[in-house]
C-alpha cells in the first residue's frame, strides 16, 4: 500500500506541460486554492497563462527540471511525452504522479497494447516494426489494410497513416523517419468509445462510465455520455480501464481509448496517463471534473463524486478551421462568438492560443440535455453558429 503523501491547499503544484490539459488543471487547482507550477518548452501557453510560477524550457534541460522541483510541493502532468530522465530528476524532490514507470509504459505504443494484452483484454492486432524488412510479414499478419503509426510521440493524428500495400506501407515508414513504429490492423470501428479512471493514493477507484467519440482526420470532433451502446459493452470497457489502472498502480488520471468491433468486441487502442480531450464534459457534467479527480489523487484527499448533473452531455472540439485566413494564412474573420453564446445551454471553453491554425484545438463547446442526441445536436448548432455570415 503506498502512503499518502498529501499536500494541502495553498501548496504549488507543478504541471509538465502548459497546453489546454495544463490550463483546465490550473482552473482547477485555483478553486481548490491551490497555487500552479508550469514547466513548458512553449512561449506563452494556454497552462502557463494561469500560472503562478512558469518555466520555460526544454524538457531535456534538467537542470531546469531540477530548479521547477525546489519551487513545487508536487509534480504531475499534462503531457505524457516527457522524457523519463525529467521526471526521475522531479522524482528526487518531490512526489511525482502517476509515477515514471507508468509514463514509461504509456509513452510507447507497443509496451501499452502488450501490458493490456497481458491483463487479457483484447487489443487491435498489431506488429512491432523496427526495420523495414519487418514490414512486408507485419503486413502479411495484420493486413492488407493497417494503419503504421510511430511507436512514441504521435498524438493527435500525427505521426501515422494508413497503408494498403508494402509500397505505401515502405513510404510510411521512410515519411515517419525509419523510428520504432507500430503496424495495426485497420478496424473498421461501429464506434470509438473512451473510459476516464481516476485513482487516488489509497487505491480509491472512480470512473464516469463510457463516453462515444468521433473523430475527423484522426483527431477528436465530439463526445458524449452516456454512449449509444449494449450494458455489456460498457461493462467490458469499464472493465478494462478499470484493470489497467489497477495494474499499472495509477494514482492520477487515465483514458483509455477503445474500439467496437462490428462483431461487438470491445478493442483497446490506447491509453493517456491524464485528463483527455473526450473528459472535458465531466467539467459541467458530474459533481466533479476529470482536473479536480486528477489534483486530489496527486495531492493525497479523497477523490470527488462523480454524480452525473444531467442525463446526457456532448462536447464539440473548436478546431483552427473555424477561423478564416487569406492565402498568405493571416486571419481574416474570427469566428462569430456572439451567435454562438445566444445558445444559452452551450459551455464555451477556449484555451488562450494566440495563433489559431488549420487542426490545432482552440477550445470546446460542451451542452447538457436529456438525452445524448439532444445534447449533441445543441453543440453542434451552436458550432455552426460560429460560422454564421458576418
Ligand atoms: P490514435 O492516435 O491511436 O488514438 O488514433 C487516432 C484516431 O485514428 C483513432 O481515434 C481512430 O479514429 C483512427 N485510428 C487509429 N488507429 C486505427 C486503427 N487501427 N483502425 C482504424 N482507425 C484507427
């Protein structure tokens, strides 16, 4: 059993990383009268803006690690591809959450879908590739149509891209830098589910049930909760992040992000050692937010309820499309922000970045309803009314 080490209000926590994830940590913490460390390689970012204490720098610089321990009473992150080196040197100054072993499995594709393996869930079949004569007998296995992605670092839709043939599949692989990579099968999903667990230091467990995702281009549109599925399926997913957040000792935050099968089988996809994207409806929907469940863990309290606030929930992302730009890519309309907030049941969340761009995440929209249809088509109507003509 591990002891808790709790750190009460009025403490510093530091945070790795200083994007949206960062910033809605830091929202949090200031409520619950905690004061906020960021740590980020990134001029001005959305967590470092509500920072009281920010340093900027590379995440190899430990020394500069070193010096945003001595001013934190605790570390945890928003960012999960952090080198493990900064987050051992954290380690010997303050408590670090969830701990750099668990970011170790997490920080690599193959090492995460073998643990769940392990655990004896299903995963998507997949092959490890580390030199381009693993490519042709990975695609004979998984294939003929597969998805290569790098085995670290890829997020957001970056760093992957499907493949239908060894040429394409040898192209990937050159475009991805010939690094340590990951071949899947493509599955033809009936839907993208994800799971939030939360897990404090005790070993107390809650989760919000199942949230039903879509995504465009690889990257998160919209959420909602509860899904549109079987109680079995949702049993079996809540299962399994409930398991790997058990066996990988978790104290923090964690998603897993799973596929239905069209043949009804619940298929990990992979995890985020943090709050995530497909969360971000726990902030109006439940008593308390993925951030807050994340902060108490780290901090040793007690975690908070996860009573729903309403039935259903949707959460729409507010992509960089959303802006209009001339051909030399300067911004030439804002989005309409006044028709938007006329939708009065519609949470409007945006994350301080100064340059919008084409796929970057500028905020999120999230609506409450009685039902997940009902939710989802207000958030969406309140999105294309940010299109309105001027
Ligand atoms: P990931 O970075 O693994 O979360 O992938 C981002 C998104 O790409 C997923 O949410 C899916 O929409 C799509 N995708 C990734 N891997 C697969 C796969 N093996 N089969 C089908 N779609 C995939």
């Amino acid at each position: 059993m591990t002891r808790v080490r709790r750190i009460p209000p009025g403490k510093t926590i530091g945070i790795l990383g200083g994007g949206q994830l960062g910033r809605m940590l830091a929202i949090s913490a200031r409520q619950l009268g905690y004061r906020i460390g960021v740590f980020t390689s990134e001029v001005n970012s959305p967590g470092a803006q509500l920072a009281d204490e920010v340093i900027v720098a590379p995440y190899e610089d430990l020394s500069a690690v070193h010096r945003f321990a001595q001013r934190v009473d605790v570390v945890t992150f928003e960012f999960e591809n952090v080198p493990a080196s900064a987050a051992k040197i954290a380690q010997e100054r303050v408590p670090v959450w969830p701990d750099p072993t668990l970011l170790f499995v997490a920080q690599n594709r193959i090492r995460e879908k073998s643990e769940v393996q392990r655990a004896g869930f299903l995963v998507t079949p997949f092959a490890p590739i580390r030199s381009v004569a693993d490519l042709e007998p990975a695609l004979k296995r998984v294939g003929p149509k597969a998805v290569l992605k790098t085995a670290t670092a890829g997020y957001d839709g970056r760093g992957q891209g499907i493949v239908s043939s060894l040429e394409a599949a040898e192209e990937m692989y050159a475009e991805l830098g010939y690094g340590e990579c990951i071949l899947e099968a493509f599955v033809p999903f009936e839907r993208e589910l994800s799971v939030v667990v939360a897990r404090g230091q005790t070993g107390e467990l809650v989760d919000y049930g199942v949230f039903e995702n879509a995504h465009v281009d690889h990257v998160l549109d919209c959420s909602v909760s509860p899904p549109r599925i079987e109680p079995r399926v949702e049993e079996q997913a809540r299962l399994l992040a409930r398991t790997v957040a058990e066996r990988l000792e978790l104290v923090g935050v964690l998603c897993v992000e799973l596929f239905l099968s069209p043949s009804g089988e619940v298929l990990f996809n992979e995890l985020a050692p943090r709050p995530h994207n497909s969360g971000h409806l726990t902030i109006e929907a439940y008593s308390a937010s993925q951030f807050e469940q994340q902060l108490r863990a780290v901090c040793g309290q007690a975690l908070g309820s996860v009573h729903r606030r309403a039935p259903a929930a949707a959460m729409v992302n507010l992509m960089g499309e959303l802006w209009t730009y001339d051909l030399d890519g300067a911004i030439v309309r804002e989005p309409d922000w006044q028709s938007m907030l006329k939708h009065r049941a519609c949470h409007l969340h945006l994350y301080g970045k100064r340059t919008p761009r084409l796929g970057r995440k500028m905020g999120h929209i999230t609506t409450l309803a009685e039902t997940p249809e009902l939710a989802l088509q207000k958030a969406l109507a309140a999105r294309s009314a940010l299109l309105a003509a001027a």
